[in-house]
C-alpha cells in the first residue's frame, strides 16, 4: 500500500542529471504532511524489533526522513555529509563512482563504539554511497543495523551489493 502511495506521487524527470536518465523526484512527496508520516511509520513497522541506537542520514535527501525517523524511534540523528560540509573534528572515506572519487565525513563524536546505526538514504541506486558510509561507520566502532530507503532501483542491484553489511534493508518503493 505504502509503495502505491509513494509511486503515484513521485514525478519522474527525463534527462536528469544528464542525457539517458530519469531521475526520481521526490520533492512531490514533501507536500503531503500525511504521506511523510506514513512513510516514517512504514520505516518503523518493518525495523520491528531492530536495534537501533542512532540514524544515519546521508546528504542531503537522506537527511528528510532520516531526521523524523530518529525523533520518532527516540534516538539521535547523525549527517554524513559530503567532504567540507562539517565544522567539528572528522573522519572521512574515499570512494569510487563510475566517473571518479567522492568523499564523504562524519563527525568523530558522531556515536559511540558498539552502537547500532541504521543508514537513511532517499534512493538505493548502485549502493556506493551507503557502502561508503557503512565501512565509514564500521571503521568508527558502529554496528550497522540496517539500511531503510523511500526508493529503490533494483536494475542497478544495489540491494546485492550491500546485503552484505546487513540483511536488514527496507525499500518502500521499488522500480
């Protein structure tokens, strides 16, 4: 239900960023208050009895959610950002696109060794970003508890490439 919901609001753009694309836009979804609470909910439903310490947002859509599901399950919330965008101490990770490298940081302080964090992303695509993220994160003494995403791209099985880290991954809407 929840999947046909998101899919009859998200609006598909062709030819962004570039040529042969189309890009999933989700902004639509932010006009309707009921639709993001539902989504949040749907996210707590399937994480049913996870363990989770602290959410992990990805820059910058992963930060729409991620925030309002770290409030609604109690726990903190931490940006992982892209290299340059945090003013305290850092920790970074160096990771491979299909064009070149990215960089992404989170703050040292960011969670303690031994807590479980959930990465929140819009949209699983390849899966490079949260993989980054995850061994960013597993390198700073977290446990990763699973992924949750609004989106998912199954052609580009990004689902494979991070089933790995854990098998707790929620998609609510997949294409």
């Amino acid at each position: 239900m929840i999947d046909q919901q998101i899919k009859a609001v998200i609006r598909d753009i062709h030819d962004f960023p570039k040529p042969g694309i189309v890009f999933k836009d989700i902004t639509p979804i932010l006009k309707e208050p009921g639709l993001c609470n539902a989504i949040v909910d749907a996210f707590i439903n399937q994480l049913n009895g996870t363990r989770v310490d602290v959410v992990a947002g990805v820059e910058s859509r992963g930060f729409l959610f991620g925030l309002t599901l770290a409030n609604k399950l109690g726990v903190p919330f931490v940006p992982v950002r892209k290299a340059g965008k945090l003013p305290y101490a850092i920790k970074q990770k160096v990771y491979e696109l299909e064009y070149g490298t990215a960089t992404i940081e989170l703050h040292t302080d960011a969670f303690e060794p031994g807590q479980h964090v959930l990465i929140h992303d819009d949209l699983l695509a390849t899966g490079g970003t949260v993989t980054a993220a995850s061994e960013l994160i597993q390198e700073m003494g977290g446990i990763i508890a699973g992924f949750s995403f609004v989106i998912g791209l199954n052609f580009l099985n990004g689902k494979e490439r991070i089933a790995s880290t854990s098998n707790k991954i929620i998609v609510l809407a997949e294409y």
